[in-house]
C-alpha cells in the first residue's frame, strides 16, 4: 500500500525575495506539485530565486472547488503537494482554505512553514497596540453587510488590520473616518518590503485627504487603532448646543467644518452629528 503523502502551506515573500526562508525554498523544490494562487507568479518567484519545482499547478478563487478533490487524491497516493500564494501566507485573504479543510477532513497531514506576512508586518509598524488585535480582510464592497462591519470597527477596542486596493483606499477611509470619527488614529502601509515601502500615519481624517491627493500605488494595508475607551452618552440636545456654539463662533466656516469640529470635540462620528445636524436645520425649515 502506497504511503500517504502531505500538504505543506508555504509562506512567501510579500515583496522582497530575500524574506524567502530556506526551508521554504527546499519545500518548493521538493514538493511533486506546487499549488500555486498563479503559475506566472509563482515561476518569476523560482526565477528569481534560482529555484526549480517538479510541477505546478493552479489553485485559485476560481478553480478551488473543482482543483481540490484532485489535490487530495494526489496526496492520498503518496504524494507531497506545497501551497503557495502570490505573497505572504495562503489562505489569508487568499485562496487555499478550502484546500486545507478538505485535508484536515481527510485525515491528511498538513504542515506550515512560517514567513512573511503583510498583516504582521503593518501591525509592528503602525506603532499600536499589537497585545490584542483582529484581521479584518478585506470589507465587503458595497451595502448593508460592509455598512454593518463599518459600525462594527467603530466600536472595537481591539487594533484592526485590514487590506484594501488602491483604487478603494480614500472612499475605505473616508467611511471609516464617518464610522470611527476623524480623529481616530490609523497607519496605511504599502509596498511592505519594497523599495518604496511607505508607512502613512496620522488620523483618519487626514489619511483620507492624503490618499485622495493623488494615486496610491500599491497593495495597502491599513491598521486603525483600537477605541480606547467606551464614549459617554452624548444626547441629540448636546451637539446641537455644540453646532449653534461654533456656527456663532467659528464664522465664516462651512457647515462641513463645524460638523468636524463638533465630531472632534465630542469624540463623535462624523455621521452622528452631521445627522443631528440635519434634523436642525429641518425643524427650522431650511432646505
């Protein structure tokens, strides 16, 4: 009877080759399959790293489901098969977690074999609390399930890391600026272990601006530090004094800037007083 073989969940460099580890490279090499997130990837990968691999093969979001059962069939005849993404730790926001359920029901042996990470890397550099932090992945796009996880980071003590595209990066911190309130403080990381790695780190407020300047190049990862504390009950009554007390004060200004002042005044988000706001303005029957 053919002994069964192994699953091996292999970490590669997010950017840097340098970060390939050699027990990940022999890994690769030896392994009679690599299940790879892109096979072009993957070879500039060995390319670059002057490796070779027996055989690849595609595993990706598209074609998990079907490639799986073949994967385990292989392993249960005695071969060795390595999983690997495009970068960093497959499964994580990347595709391969099927892969590894289907293994572990099988009775297969699984193994993984550490290396870079993008969400570890953001987190020890955005200078927060790393005691206790949550991995969001990536929000949903677009209605009432991303507009729940929003709400949900708002109150959440713990650091959050997150990933998000360039294109989305300023509409993300806009929203989570209205959700979390403007001062909230956050660290945007991009091209980790790149040439031009570059750390962002202010408040939300200010990473929206500065995202919104100009195009983001990039894979990001954004850390938002974790609320400190639980707010006091602010009433409807108390921030419409607040927005009447730096309407009279603040003049000229736009209602955009004493909605903000008032936000960071009361530890409020922005979407909380813009609607008090609102209702004023509509009692006083002003369109």
């Amino acid at each position: 009877m053919t002994a069964e073989g192994s699953l091996l969940v292999v970490a590669t460099p997010v950017g840097n080759l340098g970060d390939l580890s050699p027990r990940a490279a022999r890994a690769i090499e030896e392994a009679d399959t690599v299940a790879c997130e892109d096979t072009r990837r993957t070879a500039k990968l060995l390319a670059g790293t002057g490796l070779k691999a027996r055989r690849l093969v595609s595993l990706h979001a598209h074609n998990e489901r079907e490639r799986t059962p073949e994967l385990i069939k292989l392993v249960q005849s005695g071969a060795t098969v390595a999983l690997v993404s495009d970068a960093g730790t497959p499964t994580v926001s990347d595709p391969g977690s099927r892969l590894v359920e289907a293994a572990v029901a099988a009775g297969i042996a699984v193994s993984a074999i550490p290396g870079a990470s993008a969400v570890l890397l953001a987190l020890v550099l955005s200078g927060f609390d790393t005691a206790r932090f949550c991995f969001e992945g990536f929000l949903p796009r677009r209605g009432a399930q991303r507009r729940r996880r929003l709400a949900e980071l708002a109150s959440e003590t713990r650091t959050t890391v997150m990933f998000e595209s360039p294109v989305r990066l300023g509409a993300t911190l806009e929203e989570l600026a209205g959700v979390c309130g403007p001062t909230r403080r956050v660290a945007v990381a991009r091209e980790l272990t790149k040439l031009y790695e570059e750390v962002w780190r202010g408040d939300l407020a200010g990473a929206a601006q500065w995202a919104g300047e100009g195009r983001v190049r990039g894979e990001c990862t954004i850390v938002v530090e974790g609320r400190r504390s639980v707010p006091r009950e602010v009433a409807d009554e108390e921030i419409a004094a607040a927005l009447e007390r730096r309407s009279e004060h603040d003049s000229p200004g736009t209602t955009r800037d004493v909605v903000d002042a008032v936000a960071r005044e009361l530890g409020l988000a922005r979407r909380r007083v813009y609607d008090v706001q609102l209702q004023g303005r509509s009692r006083s029957g002003i369109d």
